[in-house]
C-alpha cells in the first residue's frame, strides 16, 4: 500500500520577472485574487487533501511576509475582535496549525529542481506534494485531492496535465504518452520545454505534484537542464520504468497567473463567483464590450 502523502512543498523563490514592478517589494505568491493572495489558495488545496506540514521554499526577501501571513498576532488580533469578531475566526481558520509551517531558503534561483531539492531534509523518506501557486486551480474535487486518491491507488508519482495548443509546448514539461483513458494517462516520456515540432504530445505538465522520495537522488546531482536550469522535470524523467508514473487530468480550470493575461482571467472568474459582485460586473463588462 502507498504511504500517505502529509508533506508538501510550496516553491515560491523564484524572480517573478512577468509582473515587475509589482513583484518588486511583494512577492508574486502574495498578489491577490480578490481578496487573497495566490499562497492561500494552494494551502487551502493542500489541507483539503490531508497535507499537515508546509514547507516554503522561500527567496532571501519572502519569508518574513509569508509568515507574517500565516500567523495571527496577538495585537491584531484584538483590535480585530473590537470590531468585528468574524474577522477572528476567518482569519484563524486559514491559520495553519502551529509548528506545521517551515520555511527553506533556496540562495539562487537556480530552478524549480533546485528549490524542490532544499527541502529533501524536511521530507525524508516519504511521498509528497509540490504545488506551484502560480497555478490557480479551481476544480471539484480541487485537484491536490484527486492526486492524492490516485497515488493511493497506482503508487509513483503523478502529476496534473493539461493540453496545450501545440505551439505552447516549449514553456512546459511535455509528456510522451502511453496508455491514455481521457482523464488520467500513464507517462512513458517526459521532455522539458520542447520545440512545438519536437513534442511528442501536447499534454503537459501543470503546476502539482504527487513524487515519491526516490526524486532526491535525481536532484542532487544538480544536473542542468533546459534554460540552464536544475528541472524537475529532468529529475521526474529519470524515474519512468522505475515506478508507476501517471499524468492526471484533473478537470474544472486552471488559471496561470504567472502570466498577466491568466492572473486577469483569475480575477474576473473569482470575483464573477462572488454574488456580491457578480451583477454589477457583468454590467460593467457588457457595457465596455460593447464600446
Ligand atoms: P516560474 O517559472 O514562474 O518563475 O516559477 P518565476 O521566477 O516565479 O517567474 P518569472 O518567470 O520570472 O515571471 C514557477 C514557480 O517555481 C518557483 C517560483 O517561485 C514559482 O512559484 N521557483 C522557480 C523557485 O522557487 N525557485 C526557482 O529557482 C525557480
């Protein structure tokens, strides 16, 4: 039987070069989506799929803010009660436990492999999950879930997919596909950023992961791939034939917000959900549609 995945990782080192100058001063993982930032929604994900230990791979200026925003202070905390003490209990709920939350440095941003790999003392010998929080998902079950119940039942690693049009196969890991039922595929192949002529599907990989701890041993060989960089996905590949590896699709929709254009898509979509707004936006957008 699969051992149970209780550990993830949330890499959140990187540059964020797509949205200077607001990554300047406030990390991309603390950008808003209505009204909470990305890192939120991937900690909701991953404490619906049973995750109880966090682990931030951080950059040398994000840490003091992500703390200071999974942790409720004592001050706050009262000034928020005098006015409003629903206030309290939203802002605990998202709270995770204490003692569940660390944070890794990665010096350089010397790739997603890389940053994976800070975190292989905290991890041990044990599966896990890596979520990008760039990558917004809204899917029912959310996603990390259905990931989790599929590793419980193959065991290896899986990772959610997606199509791709194929001249967007050189920003993604792509994968060679064997068996494919239509919702989850097995993965004989995995090529990191490859020409749109050099892809062997369309079906790529998206930002989470379910990876058993034999990846270590990859990615400590800080091998460089694609860009220069230290890839996952050169240290997944090396696994394939070794254990099961699926790919997953995990249905609903996933927002890149990593890019300008999928962090707008993001905001009208969650704001569009929320019957506060939802009339008076829809309003708003017929009207300058029309202009
Ligand atoms: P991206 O490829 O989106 O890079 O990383 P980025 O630096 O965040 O953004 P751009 O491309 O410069 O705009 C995907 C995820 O992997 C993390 C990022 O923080 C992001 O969550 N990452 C990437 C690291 O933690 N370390 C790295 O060395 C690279």
């Amino acid at each position: 039987m699969a051992k149970a995945v209780r550990k993830a990782i949330f890499p959140v080192a990187g540059l964020g070069t797509r949205f200077l100058p607001a990554t300047k001063a406030v990390p991309k993982e603390m950008l808003p989506v209505v009204d909470r930032p990305l890192i939120d929604y991937a900690v909701s994900e991953a404490r619906a799929a049973g995750i109880d230990t966090f682990i931030f791979i951080t950059g040398p200026r994000n840490e003091p803010m992500l703390r200071a925003h999974f942790e409720l202070v004592a001050s706050l905390e009262a000034e928020l009660n005098a006015k409003d003490p629903k206030l309290v209990t939203m802002l605990r709920e998202m709270e995770p436990p204490r003692g569940s939350v660390h944070c890794v440095h990665q010096d350089r941003p010397l790739g997603l492999g890389h940053a994976v790999n800070c975190a292989r003392d905290l991890i041990g010998d044990e599966p896990f999950a890596v979520l990008l929080p760039d990558d917004l998902m809204d899917c029912n079950p959310p996603a990390l879930a259905q990931m989790v119940a599929l590793h419980g039942k193959t065991g290896g690693n899986v990772v959610a997919v997606e199509e791709v049009p194929r001249e967007l196969t050189r920003r993604y890991g792509v994968l060679d596909v064997g068996v494919d039922d239509g919702h989850m595929a097995e993965v004989k192949g995995l090529v990191e950023k490859p020409e749109p002529e050099k892809a062997p599907s369309t079906l790529t990989v998206i930002g989470r992961y379910v990876l058993l701890p034999e990846v270590f041993e990859h990615l400590a060989l800080r091998q460089r791939g694609a860009g220069g960089e230290i890839q996952l996905t050169d240290a997944m590949a090396k696994m394939i034939g070794h254990a099961p590896f699926h790919g997953l699709r995990c249905g609903g929709h996933r927002y890149d917000c990593g890019s300008r254009v999928g962090f707008v898509e993001a905001q009208l979509a969650f704001a569009m959900k929320d019957d506060a707004m939802r009339d008076r936006l829809r309003d708003y957008m017929r009207r300058t549609s029309a202009e």
